[in-house]
C-alpha cells in the first residue's frame, strides 16, 4: 500500500488520508501494515534457511555394499547381543581428547538452563565446565546418534498388516525403513517385502535423523568411512571444516577404539562390507550398533529362507557385544574417527 504525502493544504484526498482517518480506522491500518511487514521478514528469512534433509531424499536407488564372505558372517554370528539394547545399561561413556563424561550426565547436565554452567559438586561436573563449544557440538552429536540407535533397536515397532514383524528388520540394500519394500538389492530373488535397513544404510539413518544430510544414492559402507564423503554431512553441522577432524586411523588396538567411532570391515578381497557405530561402556567393554542380517543371494547360492529370517530374531538394527579375541584374531577391520579441535 502506497502512501502519498502532501502540503496539508494540498491532500489528495483520492487517496488514503491518514490525517483525517477515524482513529479506529487508523489503528487497523497500522496494524495491517505491522502483520505484512512481520510475514515478509518471515518469509525472506525462511529463505536463507538451509533444506533439512527429506524423507524422500534417503529412500531411492541406494548403492549396494559387497557380498560379505564366510569371514566376516561368521564373525558377526560370533558376537554376543545385548540382552536389553534400548535400556542404555550399563553406563557408556563419551571420550572427548583426554576427558571422559558419560553419556546419562552429559545429557542431564546439557539439559540445564542455556548458558549457565552447573555447580560443580563432582570431578564430571567440573570437567563438563572445561568443555570447548566445539567438544559440546560434537557430545551432543554422538549422543544424538546413540538416542537415535537405540530407538531404531527397539522390539516393539507395529508394522500394520504384517504380526511377524515386530522390530526393524535387515534389507539389502536399504537406506529407509518407514516403506515396507523388497529388498533393493535382491528383488529379483526375494518377493518379500520388509521394513528394514542394510549396516550402510542404519548409520545413513543416524546421520538423516540427527539432522546431516548424506547423499542416499551412493551411501554404502565403502564411502561411509571415507573422510570426504563423511565431512561433506558434517561440515554444516561444525559451521565449517576448521572445527573438527575426520580420520581414518585404519586397524588400531581394540583398546583405544572409543564411542562414536565407525568401525569398517573388509573380505578377503578389501572390500568394505560391513560398518557399525562403536559404544565403550564405562567399565571397559566394547559393543556397537550396526544393522546384522544376510543378503538371500550369497556367495553360497540362494537361501530364500533368509528373507523371513531378516524380520526378526537377532537382525537388523541391534546392540552386540564386540568379540575382541576373535575381531583381533582374523578380521580386517578399521576405525574412522570424528572429533573435535
């Protein structure tokens, strides 16, 4: 709305007349020029707002990891699964440098008012204070990533329509769980549709629903432990490349592995066919969340039965116990590791 002023001897009153306006009239046109004014701000700042990441961008024609070989099936039947992987016990503990905090009272203490740092009656509590904002951004992911893991774990997820599939179950192939679809990178061999994801496409998930946009279409375990590709999704999130580091440290000592590490495994040939997120719980032990489960076309030949069995019973997302011995004995395996400067 245009406003012409003139001498107020001169005032064209083909226009609008804010000198002789009822004053109730006046208050609604100021009001009215407030509202547009608030709804153009609003809309110019929507504008500058990055795209989320969109359901539909994690879903369609994903890249397949490898077949995995005898090796790495038997090691991942080898490890133990958590009896409870979505009751967070015991105590796991984040590593940020050389300070350790948990998990449970990061959390509590991140959950205190903004920007006020909380009386520090304990050595965790006053080592929280010392956090870097850096540290804080990168807590906060891995615990994020934990939450969102866990979720994924649970047994008791209702699939309308299908009373055998009661969690999250393995799908080749798969970057999405939400659609109840074949098997992408089998459905010439498996006509039965799941609610699943493949190991490359649970940590897709954690990413996706932490709110770090990964390219779906070539997401798989081979680009997943690969720096660039990781810093790519990270970067955003860090407000830039000079607040953290990615790095591959290959095969280190199982001891020093910590939480939010990816751990990547390699067949007999160096293929990348299998990665997880690691937990170190605070008593030492070592466990990792991954999605577990067969492709029905192995290098075996076809087991059409492996289709039911990814449903459920120890497939899919799930929480394990990581066999050292047996990892330290015969696998190929690697470490990518996230953290903050």
């Amino acid at each position: 709305m245009k406003l012409i002023l003139k001498s107020e001897s001169n005032i064209d009153t083909t226009k609008l007349n804010l000198y002789t306006m009822h004053p109730i009239k006046k208050l609604l046109f100021n009001a009215l020029c407030l509202i547009s004014l608030a709804v153009l701000a609003q809309s110019c700042t929507q504008g500058n707002k990055p795209n989320k990441p969109r359901l539909q961008d994690s879903i369609i024609n994903s890249k397949l990891d490898p077949l995995p070989d005898e090796n790495i099936s038997n090691f991942l039947d080898s490890t133990k699964i958590v009896a409870a992987p979505d009751s967070l016990k015991p105590e796991q503990v984040l590593t940020l440098g050389k300070k350790r905090i948990t998990f449970n009272l990061f959390s509590y203490l991140r959950k205190l008012k903004k920007g006020r740092r909380p009386f520090a009656l304990t050595e965790q509590a006053r080592l929280f204070n010392t956090l870097t904002p850096n540290e804080l951004k990168l807590a906060d992911l891995f615990t994020t990533f934990r939450d969102k893991a866990a979720n994924m774990c649970r047994k008791n997820f209702v699939f309308p329509g299908d009373p055998r599939q009661t969690k999250i179950g393995y799908s080749w192939g798969s970057k999405q769980y939400l659609a109840k679809v074949t098997p992408p990178g089998e459905a010439d061999y498996c006509k039965y549709k799941i609610h699943g994801v493949d190991c490359s496409g649970f940590i897709f998930q954690l990413f996706f629903q932490s709110g770090l946009k990964m390219d779906s279409s070539i997401a798989c375990s081979g680009n997943e432990k690969n720096p660039q590709f990781l810093k790519r999704s990270l970067d955003p999130y860090f407000g830039g490349p000079n607040n953290y580091t990615v790095t591959d440290l290959k095969r280190i000592d199982t001891s020093k592995i910590i939480s939010g590490d990816l751990l990547y495994f390699k067949n007999t040939n160096g293929a990348v066919v299998h990665i997880a997120i690691a937990l170190r719980e605070i008593s030492g032990q070592l466990s990792y969340y991954a999605s577990l489960g067969g492709p029905v076309k192995g290098k075996s030949g076809i087991n059409l039965g492996q289709c039911t069995v990814n449903l459920n019973n120890g497939h899919g997302p799930i929480l394990k116990v990581l066999d050292i011995a047996f990892l330290e004995d015969k696998r190929a395996y690697g470490v990518v590791r996230i953290a903050a400067k």
